[in-house]
C-alpha cells in the first residue's frame, strides 16, 4: 500500500518541483520588469 | 484572457479532485495485484499527456521552420519543458508500480522503455536550447525536434523486436480492461490534460514576458553604451 | 562543378589532408588500441560467453572511436572560416555534408577494421552464424552512427562545450540503431536469432536520417 500513495505523492512532488520553479521565474521577472520602468 | 485562465485553473483543480476520488476510491479493486494496481490511473494517462504534448512539440516545429513564427518557436519549447515533467512521472510511477508487482525496479516494458528514450531525447533539445549560443538557436532546436519525432517510430519497432526475444513483465498488464476502470482512466487523463493546458499556458505566458524583457534590457544597454 | 563533383572534391581534400598530418591518425589508432585493450582488461569472460556479450562490447568500442572521430568534423572549417565561404557560395551544402559523411565512415571504418582483429583475439571470437552478414551489419550502422554525427556536430558548432553536445545529441537518436547493430552483431556471432529484422531496421534507420539530414542540413548551415 505504501507504493500507491508513493506513486501518488511522486507524481505531485514533480508536478509541485515544475511549479515552483515556474513561480520563481515569474518573481524574478516582475523584479526586472519594475527595474526597467525606473 | 485571464477570465479564460482562471476558469481553466479552477475546473482543472476540480477535475482533478474528482479524478482522484475516482482513482483511489471509487474505482474497483484489481484481482490479481490488488490496490497497487490504481498506479495505473497516474502512471498511463500521463504517459499518453507526454506523448501528446511531444506530438504538439513537433508540429510546432515543423511550422516553425516553414513561417519562423515566434510564437510556434516558443510552444514548441513550452511542449517540450511540460513533456519532460510527464515523461518523469511516468519513470517515477512506472518503477514504483513493478516493484510490488514484480519485485524488480525495471522492466524492458514498452510503454516504459519507449518513454525513456523519448525522455532522453527531450531533454537533450531542452539541453541544446540552453546551451546553444548561436542567435539562431530555434531553427537548430527545431531541426533536433524534427530528427527526434522521425526517431519515434523506429524506437517504439526496435523496443517492440527488442521485448520479443527478451521477454519482460508488462507494466499495466495486457488484455482488456474492465469498463469501470476505463471510465476513471478517460476521467484521469482528461483532468491531466487540463493540468498539461494550464502549465503550458503559464509556461508560455512566462516565455513571452521573459524575452520582452530581455529585448527591453538588450535596448537599454544599447542606449546606455551610446551615451 | 557538378553536385557530386563537388562531393569527390571536398572528400579528396580532406583525405589527402589528414593523410599529410598523421598526427591526429596515429592518435586515433593508438586510442583505439587502448580502448580495446582496456575492454579486455574489463571484462574478460570465457568464449561461450563473450559471444554473448562482444556484440554489445564491440560497438561500444567503435562508438568511443566515431565520437572521437566526430567531435573534429568541423574543426578545420571552423579554423580557417570556411563555412561562411560556403553559405554564400552556390555551391550546394549537401555536397560538403556528403563529403564530411563519407569521409568520417570512411575514416571510422579503418578504426573498426584495427580494432575488430584485436578483439577477435582478446576475445577468442568465432561466428557461429552467417559471418559474410557482419559486413553489411558493420557498413549499415557505422553509416547511421556517422550519417547523425556529422550532422549533430554542425549542430553543435555554435553551444558552450561543444564536445560534449555532439554525443548527448547523438546518442539518444541513435539508439534504435545501437539497438540493432548490437542485436544483429549478437545474433550473428551467437547464431540464435536471425538478424534479419535487425539489418531491415538498420537499413530504415539509414535511409530515414539520410533523407533528414540531406533535406535539413542547408537550414542548419545558414543557421550557424
């Protein structure tokens, strides 16, 4: 049974690691974006 | 815009609820392997969301280099990106699933090996794009896409001779499906195709503001060395 | 000059030029001399099982040495700006990608034709199939380890460690041809199996990419 939830809970922890990186990205270019307006 | 998004966000998310539901509750119990068998639900509809999601890679592609538009250039990489997250899940799930099931972490199992190689391919175009410092970077990257979907068809016949002399556990079992089962497997692969559409559509979004800016920058640093 | 004219041209070239500096030649010799050897060293199995395992070994070898092989495909161009002479030239590009293919299947055909008696002896070898199959098996995927090579090396031309692209470029495509060139190599020297299917897939692998690489090499050239 521990495998089910391991499948499960690997399958989100990579969805969940993309993500982040994704809303990472997405801060450091609104930084940019607010230090090319000045 | 942004209506259309959230709207996508929030059906995505209820989809996905519900399909899990479907998967580990409502769906029935396989005989032979028991509970372990409900991987399956996470394991195949991510495998065919990779395969669509390449199969879009390459046409975008292909349309790329017919009309070098920049936008097929940059669904072609968001396609590729998200591919490579699917291709993942399916070698995490895939190992996971064989363990119990046949005490060994790997088979030469088709959809499984097919998948890494695919993998290996997409990761190398991510690769190429990342390292590549000419300015034509999408045409090469394009070219790469184009060579690795002619490839597919000769993996998936060498996988497939390969298995025949090789005999190996089939991840998923072959044969024919209880209809029940179908019915969540269609219910999970629809709620990950949602879940594909929405990071594609971030990842996009996210590209397009990422090289404004770094147009604007490149503008400005021009501006500033004339001065 | 005519198409292949132009082919036999540039080919003749670059042999009479590396035949001059036999530096890189004897380099290459020599390297794989020590590949062999240190595959001996490594595995050193009895003949019933070599036979099983030298096809996978063999083209190991012979990939180390395309790669090597490979990787200094463009080197001269890129030394002396040739490649911008050919853009705007009329010249066709295919002829000079043809010229590179060939002279690189050449050139790695002589380093398999060193290196196989060497491991026929380390490896105690005999064909318990049809041996005459070995050759077309051996033209067949040293032609689609080149063929994709010579390509992926323009293709890397222009990326930060270039001698590293060419084969996580090179390898995962080539893997359906790996897989039947090991397989065919096995099922010759073990004499189970036909390697039937796996020539028929060598030979679709090739036609395949040397369509491919003929069709898109003009893109990659004015790309660079």
């Amino acid at each position: 049974m521990n495998y089910l939830y391991a499948a499960y809970v690997a399958t989100w922890v990579i969805h969940g690691t993309y993500l982040a990186i994704l809303v990472r990205k997405y801060s450091k270019i609104r930084q940019e974006m607010e230090s090319l307006k000045k | 815009m942004k209506r259309g998004f959230s709207i996508l966000a929030i059906v995505t998310a209820l989809l996905l609820s519900f399909a899990l539901y479907e998967a580990l509750i409502a769906a029935p119990t396989e005989r032979t392997m028991g509970d372990v068998q409900r991987i399956f639900y996470y394991h195949v509809p991510s495998a065919w969301t990779a395969f669509l999601l390449f199969l879009i890679n390459f046409v975008a592609s292909v349309v790329f280099l017919i009309r070098r538009d920049t936008k097929a250039d940059i669904l072609a990489l968001v396609t590729a990106e998200v591919g490579v997250v699917f291709c993942t899940v399916v070698m995490a799930t895939g190992p996971i699933w064989a363990r119990p099931v046949w005490g060994i972490w790997w088979t030469w199992d088709l959809r499984l090996t097919l998948t890494l190689v695919l993998w290996l391919i997409y990761v190398s175009y991510l690769v190429l794009r990342r390292f590549s410092t000419s300015s034509k970077t999408p045409v090469l990257a394009a070219v790469l896409a184009i060579f690795g979907a002619l490839d597919v068809p000769l993996v998936y016949f060498s996988i497939w001779f390969f298995r025949t002399q090789h005999p190996s556990p089939v991840i998923g079992g072959g044969g024919s499906l209880d209809p029940r089962m179908a019915h969540v497997l269609l219910i999970n692969w629809a709620a990950f195709l949602c879940l594909a559409s929405l990071v594609c559509w971030t990842r996009f979004r996210l590209e397009v503001l990422e090289r404004e800016v770094e147009e604007a920058q490149a503008l400005e640093s021009l501006l500033e060395g004339s001065r | 000059m005519s198409f292949f004219g132009i082919t036999r041209t540039t080919l003749t070239k670059d042999v009479r030029l590396e035949w001059r500096s036999k530096d890189a030649i004897n380099a290459m010799l020599f390297f794989s001399l020590l590949v062999v050897v240190i595959f001996s060293f490594s595995f050193d199995p009895t003949a019933e099982e070599s036979r099983r395992i030298a096809g996978g070994l063999v083209w190991v070898a012979f990939l180390f040495a395309a790669i090597v092989a490979l990787n200094q495909t463009w080197a001269r161009e890129l030394r002396n700006q040739v490649l911008d002479a050919y853009r705007v030239s009329p010249a066709p590009a295919n002829a000079l990608f043809l010229a590179k293919a060939f002279g690189n299947f050449i050139f790695v055909t002589v380093l398999e034709a060193l290196m196989t008696p060497l491991f026929i002896v380390f490896y105690k070898l005999r064909a318990l199939g049809p041996t005459w199959e070995l050759l077309p098996i051996a033209a067949l995927g040293t032609w689609a380890l080149v063929v994709n090579g010579t390509f992926f090396a323009a293709i890397s031309l222009r990326t930060r460690s270039r001698e590293i692209m060419l084969p996580l470029l090179l390898f995962p495509i080539s893997i359906p041809a790996l897989l039947g060139m090991v397989n065919a190599t096995t099922a010759i020297l073990t004499g189970e199996g036909s390697a039937r299917f796996w020539i028929a897939l060598l030979v679709a692998y090739d036609v395949v990419f040397t369509i491919a690489c003929l069709l898109l090499f003009e893109t990659v050239l004015e790309a660079e």
